[in-house]
C-alpha cells in the first residue's frame, strides 16, 4: 500500500464526499417529502392522485437509476428540455428515491390503526391536524427502520452520478485509477470513504431505533 | 324544547346489502336516545352515519337546524360539535392522558392551552382519575380508558354525543365506573345517542329508545313501554334474549 499516494490525494477523496453528501442529501430530503406526498394520496384515496402516485411509484422502482438518469441526461435534451447535470441529478434521486420512501411511509401508516384516524376525525381535528399530531407519529416510529435503510441506499446510488460527469466520489476515484492506475489504493480509498460516510447513518438508525423502541407507546406493540 | 337531532329516513348499504333501510327519528336538546338492537343490525352504522364517519346514500340528517349529512367538505367542523367514543376507547398511544385531552381543544378549537389543562383537571378528578394525567394510555385500565376517551369528548362541549357500546370490551367490574359518568352527563342534561347491550343501563338513563333490526325501527317509545310492554314480538324476543328482566315484570310474577 502505497501511503504517501493516499496521503496526497486525501483532497480530491474529501472533494468527491462533499459532492456525494451534498446531492445525497438533497436526494433524501426530496424523496422524503416526495415520498410523504405519495404516501398521503394513497392513504387518503384522493381521487386520481392515487392513481397516479401508484403508477409513479411502480415506474420508479423497477426500473435502474442509470436508466432513469440517462433519460433526464440525454433524452430529454432531444425534447428541448436541457438541464444540468446537479439538476439531474437531485431529479434523478428524488424520483427514485420519492417511491421507496413512499412505500416506507406507507407501510408506517397501515401499521396505525385504522380507528386512530376516526378517533381523531370525532375530536374535529382537520385532515392535516390529524396527519400531524396522531397518524404521522404512530406511523414514523414503525417506518423509522425503512426510511434509514432507504437513506443509506440512496447515498449509496449517487455512485451513479458519474455518469453526469460530476465529481462524486466514485468519479474522483476512476479518474484515478485510469490516469495512475493505482487500483488497490484508488478503491481502498473510495471504499474506505463511503463507509465514512454511511457508518454515522446506520449508528443514527440504530439510536433512534432504540430509542422508539423504548418509549414502546404502542398499545398492541412488543415493548 | 328544541330539536337537536333530526334522521330522516336514512338509508345506507355496504356494497349492494342493505344496512339501514330508511330509519328517522328525533332527539330533543338535552335528552338520551338508546338505540338498541341484534348484532349486525346497523346501530354503529347509523351513529357513524350522524357524524360523517360514513356517507348515507339517502336520507337527512340535521343537528338543530343545520344539514349535516351528505357533507364532503368541513365535516371536521360538524364533529367538533357531535362527540363520538367507541368500544376500542381509541385513545392517541403516543401521548400522555393530558396530552389526549388538549389535543382536540386547542388544535381544533383553538383555545387556551391553560384553561382547558384546568378544565381537564377538574373532570379528571369528577371521573375519578386524578393524577392520571401524566399517565401514559398503556399503563391505564380498560376502563380508566375508556373515562378518559369520554373526557377527551366532554371537553370538545358537544351538542351531541354518540356513544358506542362503550362498555362491551371492559372486564365486568369495570362496566359501572364507566356508566356512572355516563349516567352523571345524562343527569347534567347532555344530548346523548348511546349504543348498548347493558340493558339495565339503557333503561335507567334512556329518555326514548330506538329498538332497530335489520336496519329498520322495529319500535320505538319512552323505556317503559319498551322494557316493560314492547309492543312487537321482535322486541319480546329480543329482550328475552338478554334474559332481561325488568322490575315490573319480576313484581308480576311474584304476583302469580
Ligand atoms: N365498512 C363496512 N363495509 C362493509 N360492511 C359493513 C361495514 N360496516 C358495517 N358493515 C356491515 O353492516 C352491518 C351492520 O353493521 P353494524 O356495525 O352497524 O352493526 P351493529 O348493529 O353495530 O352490530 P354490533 O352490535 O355487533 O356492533 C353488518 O352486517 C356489517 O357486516
Ligand atoms: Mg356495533
């Protein structure tokens, strides 16, 4: 192992992470709240959205990131829609990740009772007060486990932003490796990164977890 | 005396059958309806049908002189109004006893987080749970449950309150804790739909009763000439299947 080598190309590794957990991040914010939106008109049977968020969601999943970026990168350009690559990027993210948090949410919410949201409705509460204050609570605390894994499997797929020529990490490290061909240290580096990254991720899952887990509000739920 | 209450013929099925096949009635301010009837024969589904839970194919409904049914849009302002505590007590899980209690009142009516957390104290202690307040629904009895969900409903200040079978999951001993503060709201002139099979109950705290079967008024009267002279031979049968016997007829047979 070559230190010195690793030594001297720390920057371009810290470079590539702050562009891996930038647009990670923008993902993830933009799937969670695409993925809530998703989630309420399904649950809420709101007409045609339903529908609509369904399709999405069945879309999304099943078919490749690379795929879907490749159609913002080169397809749409042909409509005349040209965006940038951090543009598609965040796009291509958040439409994958929007359905997987939709699912995760999802099956957070058919965990709360059904009569949760009537006992709410009886003490007037509108939609959203309830949404807020009594399904959303019950439902995070059983969706906590998906919603991280879906986190950590997002920041995971921005690896496929270089095919957006952006300098992410997995870039940064196979420009690397093509120029000075220093494969074991270029990938011990690039591997050695993510988990820097995405270990703080999985130990906040795992406190957080925890941490609902002992607060055990659940009437019917293993405390 | 005004009219608090008004059904109207109200007709509601569930994919193609037929629950409630045209029922009405009307509800004074101030008194108690007790709605009575086999399993299956559409009594949560006429209370449900009062306060939008569910959607009536025909027929009206008014509280005073407002139409409720048939509503889409603001019906959360028509259940501020109409109370509703279920069998399943349904308390919020998450939050503590005092935190059940303000939810409704201050989000919903927004009022002063203060002055209701006294109110609730007060009623908490009138129904015999002082210093539960902190306490969270888990730790509490089924039937602690189930004063608490009728205090979360009393500090809303309904016009109306539906009570459904709120007894039936309790264990035995716990049944008249319950139905005492039930009892207590009925003497405090609380307008009240309630659904039960504690028949001793309904006959003490009823001021009419609505005896439906198969979706339909089979009978209806004051509780006397209910539990004590029914009128149809559904309604005998049905009380002999309680066993239910009231004191005039226990008298009569000493009597023989
Ligand atoms: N959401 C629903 N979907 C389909 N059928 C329903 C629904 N709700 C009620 N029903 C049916 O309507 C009928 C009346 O139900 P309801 O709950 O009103 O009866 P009930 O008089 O309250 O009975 P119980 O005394 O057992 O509580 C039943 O046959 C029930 O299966
Ligand atoms: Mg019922």
């Amino acid at each position: 192992m070559d230190w010195s080598f690793i030594g001297q190309h720390i920057p371009d590794y810290l470079s590539g992470a702050g562009v891996t957990l930038r647009f990670g991040l923008y993902g993830v914010g933009c799937s969670l709240l695409v993925g809530l939106i998703c989630c309420l008109c399904r649950y809420f049977r709101v007409p045609v959205f339903t529908w609509l968020a369904r399709l999405y969601t069945e879309l999304a999943r099943n078919t490749p990131l690379l795929v879907q970026l490749f159609f913002l990168y080169a397809g749409l350009p042909r409509v005349g829609v040209k965006l940038s690559a951090d543009a598609c990027a965040v796009i291509g993210l958040t439409f994958l990740g929007g359905a997987y948090m939709a699912e995760a949410f999802r099956s957070g919410l058919e965990s709360v009772d059904q009569t949760q949201k009537e006992a709410g409705e009886c003490i007037g509460l509108t939609r959203g007060q309830n949404i807020r204050y009594v399904l959303l609570p019950q439902a995070l605390a059983t969706a906590v486990p998906a919603i991280f894994a879906n986190v950590i499997f997002l920041i995971k797929e921005t690896s496929m932003f270089s095919v957006l020529a952006m300098m992410d990490l997995m870039n940064v490290a196979d420009t690397l490796r093509t120029s000075g061909g220093r494969t074991v240290e270029v990938l011990f580096m690039l591997a050695a990164a993510y988990l820097l990254i995405l270990m703080p991720v999985s130990l906040i899952a795992y406190w957080v977890e925890r941490r609902l887990r002992y607060a055990g509000f659940g009437d019917q739920r293993p405390v | 005396m005004q009219t608090m209450l008004k059904v109207e013929n109200v007709v509601k099925s569930f994919d193609g059958t037929g629950v409630l096949k045209g029922v009405s009635f009307t509800l004074d301010e101030g008194k108690v309806i007790v709605i009575v009837g086999p399993s299956g024969c559409g009594k949560s589904t006429l209370l449900r049908c009062i306060n939008g839970l569910e959607q009536v194919d025909s027929g009206k409904i008014y509280l005073k002189d407002e139409l409720i049914s048939g509503r889409t849009r603001d019906m959360h302002l028509v259940r501020q109004k109409v109370g509703m505590v279920f069998q399943s007590y349904d308390l919020f899980p998450h939050m503590n006893v005092m935190q059940n209690l303000l939810l409704g009142p201050t989000k919903a009516l927004r009022k002063n987080g203060e002055e209701v957390r006294r109110e609730a104290l007060a009623m908490l202690r009138r129904v015999g749970l002082e210093g539960k307040e902190n306490a969270l629904p888990r730790t509490l009895s089924g039937g602690q449950k189930q004063r608490v969900a009728l205090v979360r409903a009393m500090l809303m200040h309904p016009e109306l309150l539906l009570l459904d079978e709120i007894t039936a999951a309790l264990d035995p001993e716990m049944v008249s804790e319950v139905l005492n503060v039930v009892i207590d709201l009925a003497r405090d002139g609380m307008t009240m739909a309630i659904v039960t099979h504690e028949m001793r109950f309904a006959e003490a705290v009823a001021d009419q009763v609505l005896f439906l079967e198969d979706g339909m008024a089979a009978e209806s009267g004051p509780p006397e000439q209910f539990f004590h002279h029914p009128q149809t031979e559904r309604a005998r049968r049905f009380l002999r299947s309680f066993s239910y016997e009231s004191k005039n007829s226990r008298k009569e047979k000493q009597d023989e």
